[in-house]
C-alpha cells in the first residue's frame, strides 16, 4: 500500500471517528458533561469511570480478537463491519484521554 492511500484511509476514518463520537456521545451522556455515562455506571457499580471505560473498551476489542482469531485471512463481524469496530476503538482511546485530561485540570484542553 502506498502511503497516500493509508492517508486517504485514516483521514476518512478519523472524519468518521468525528462524527461517531458526536452522534454516539448524544445517546450516552449529558448536554453538560460528555463522560457522565462512565461516571453515573461508576457509581451504580461501585467502580471507577476508568474501569468502566475499560470493560466498554474490551467489548470492542474481544469483537475484533474473535473476528481475526475466527478467520485469520479476512476477519470481519457478524453484527456490523470491522470498520464500525476500529471507529470505535479509536474513539474510546480519546475518551480515555478525556478522562485523564478532566483529572489533570491543569492541562484541561478547552
């Protein structure tokens, strides 16, 4: 693969990624606070926001293992494409980094 063509695919990705956290995070969370999903299971759960991010954040990637480790050639998932997949993972890595960053005020970024 050429690099222009991966650039051409993580700009389309990330426009998606976009998108998906502004559509996705509406369903989830609070017009004040974009996290209160994993606060409010937190305190339903007796966790920490960073542990139920985690096992959201699992739920993606034991999709993407058993779809590689089902067909090791041309994975794909039953429920939606691999693609909704990777959109996800890499959205919930920047939520991660938004938990972190509403932690460290110091650095908050906007």
């Amino acid at each position: 693969m050429k690099i222009e063509t991966r650039q051409k695919i993580a700009q389309e990705r990330f426009k998606e990624c976009l998108e998906t956290l502004l559509k996705k995070g509406k369903d989830y969370s609070s017009s004040e606070d974009c996290l209160s999903n994993f606060k409010r299971n937190a305190e339903r759960l007796g966790l920490t926001k960073y542990q139920v991010w985690l096992v959201y954040f699992m739920k993606h990637v034991d999709s993407i293992c058993n779809a590689v480790k089902s067909n090791p050639d041309n994975p794909q998932v039953e429920s939606e494409p691999l693609e909704g997949r990777i959109t996800d993972i890499i959205n919930y890595a920047l939520i991660l980094e938004a938990l972190i960053t509403e932690d460290r005020p110091e650095i908050e970024k906007g």
